[in-house]
C-alpha cells in the first residue's frame, strides 16, 4: 500500500509539473505574439 502511495503523489507532483509547463508555454505564446505581431 505505501508504494501505491508513493507512486500516486509521484503521479500528482509529475501531473503538476507538466500543467504548469504548458501553462507557462500557452502564456508565453500569447506575450510573443502580442509583443511580436506577425
């Protein structure tokens, strides 16, 4: 039982850190393309 435990906040943390990743790419995006119009 503590090794799915494990694994689930494992899962989360990873979860977390992949959201935030494409978050910070979506708004990253948008910046560039209001600071840089084409």
């Amino acid at each position: 039982m503590v090794i799915i435990s494990i694994m689930n906040y494992m899962n989360k943390i990873l979860f977390m850190c992949y959201f935030h990743f494409n978050l910070q790419l979506h708004y990253s995006s948008i910046f560039y393309e209001l600071w840089v119009p084409a």
